[in-house]
C-alpha cells in the first residue's frame, strides 16, 4: 500500500465529516434554533465548494478511486455506528422507545 492510498481514504474520510458537519450545523441553525442568518453561507460553502473540491480530488488522478471509496464507506460505517448508540444510549437514559415496535 503506498502513500497516495493512505492519503486518498484519509481525503475521502476527511470530506465525509466536513460534509456531515456542515450537514449538521444548517440543520440545527435553520430548524432547530430558526437562526437563519449563516444558512445560505454554509448552503454555498457545502454545495458548490464542497462538492466541486470532491470532483476535482477524483479528477486528480492522484488517489485510487477504491481509496476514496473505502474512506467514504469507513465513514459511513462510523457514523451509523455513532447514531445506533447515541439512539441506544438515549433509550436507556429516558426508556423513550419501550414500546417501539421496531
């Protein structure tokens, strides 16, 4: 394994979370605390700028496209297995979804 595979799933991990945090964040300030004055910098900071600096990281060539798939997959992973157990976590505190079906 060379350096540009370590560097491309270390990329790809690394734009994962810049995108779930700003994800995130507009979400919080646009419904939660209905402060909506950052929305549209982040909304262009996370969709034109966010996702052209993805493309031109894949347009490089210089990272194997299975590394920034596998970074993109390894945060995937970490963030489900984040929100299971924040989810089981509250559950335990409060007892909220006893009577869940699921």
């Amino acid at each position: 394994m060379n350096i540009s595979w370590v560097l491309g799933f270390l990329i790809a991990m690394a734009w994962v979370g810049i995108n779930f945090a700003l994800l995130k964040f507009i979400v919080k300030q646009a419904v939660v605390t209905r402060s909506r004055q950052w929305v549209p910098f982040l909304l262009f900071l996370k969709f034109p700028v966010l996702y052209v600096g993805g493309y031109y990281i894949l347009r490089s060539g210089s990272f194997p496209v299975a590394s920034i798939l596998a970074g993109i997959t390894a945060m995937f992973v970490i963030v489900l297995i984040v929100g299971v157990h924040s989810l089981w976590r509250m559950e335990q505190q409060t007892g909220r979804y006893q009577n869940s079906p699921i």
